[in-house]
C-alpha cells in the first residue's frame, strides 16, 4: 500500500500547474514596500544585538574592522530573514503586503532553499540592487534571489 503523504506530495505540483489563470505575481513597488518594513525591523534587532555584544568587547565600541562582529551581524541577519522564510513563507513586510514565499514546487521552503536565497539576495545587493530590481524587468516578476534558489513570490 501506497503511503498516502507521498501521494499527496506528488499531487501539489500537477495542482499548481491545473489551478485557475491568476493574478500576476506581485511587482516590484510592492516588493521594495515589504524589504523596506523588513529592513526597519532587522535594523533594530541589529541594534538590540549591539548592545548585547558590549560585555564582549568590555563596554568599548566595536570598531568597523572587527571581523567577529561583522560575522556576528550576518548571520543574525540570515537567521532573521531564515526564520521568517522557512517558517510560514513571510516576513513581517510581506505579511504586511500579503506576500508569500514558495519553492517552485509550491512547498514551502527549507533552510538549503534559505540559504541560497539570502546568499543571492547578497549578490543582489553587492550589484548595486540590480538584483532587486529585476521584477520590473522580468516577464516572471522574479528577482535574482527567486531565480538562483528555486523560490517565488506570490500572493499570500
């Protein structure tokens, strides 16, 4: 006997591709409106950090060079946006703007699918924000990030 998950499983994908023409994914002022929220919040969780790591340092300030603290930064930026993706598909912003993030398969998505996302989300940035600004220029509405991990964005 067929186990009854794995059959539900394959069904996901034959249904995204039988479901009802939709409306287009959203664009790119809605996707800047959310990365705006989520920027604002993570700008404070990294301020609050910040003052966490002063008894590491003895209270003195972290200089720009302190390699340990850019470290510590990053990856509490990826644990931020890795949590939020990886559990519901959203972040503040885009539950803000009724987004949600899914693999190309319409599951949602893992921490390897995390990763890669926020490893291309940086290569965006690194690339004077083409990356984001992609949607605009896409027939899919897709940014970099979307197209390297295997994810979309869609209406919540």
């Amino acid at each position: 006997m067929r186990d009854p998950a794995l059959r539900s499983q394959r069904a996901i994908p034959n249904a995204i591709a039988a479901a009802p023409a939709r409306d287009p994914p959203p664009g790119l002022l809605r996707r800047l409106a959310a990365l705006v929220y989520d920027l604002l919040l993570l700008l404070a969780v990294l301020a609050a950090a910040t003052v966490c790591w002063l008894p590491f340092t003895g209270g003195q300030a972290v200089t720009p060079d302190h390699a340990g603290y850019r470290l510590f930064l990053l990856g509490l930026s990826f644990w931020f946006y890795g949590w939020f993706w990886t559990h519901g598909g959203q972040t503040l912003g885009m539950r803000a703007w009724r987004m949600r993030i899914y693999a190309v398969d319409g599951r949602p998505i893992g921490w390897g699918r995390a990763v890669r996302r926020f490893a291309a989300a940086a290569v965006s940035a690194v690339a004077l924000g083409l990356g984001f600004l992609w949607p605009a220029l896409s027939d899919q509405r897709k940014a970099w990030h979307d197209l390297l991990s295997g994810t979309f964005v869609d209406w919540e």
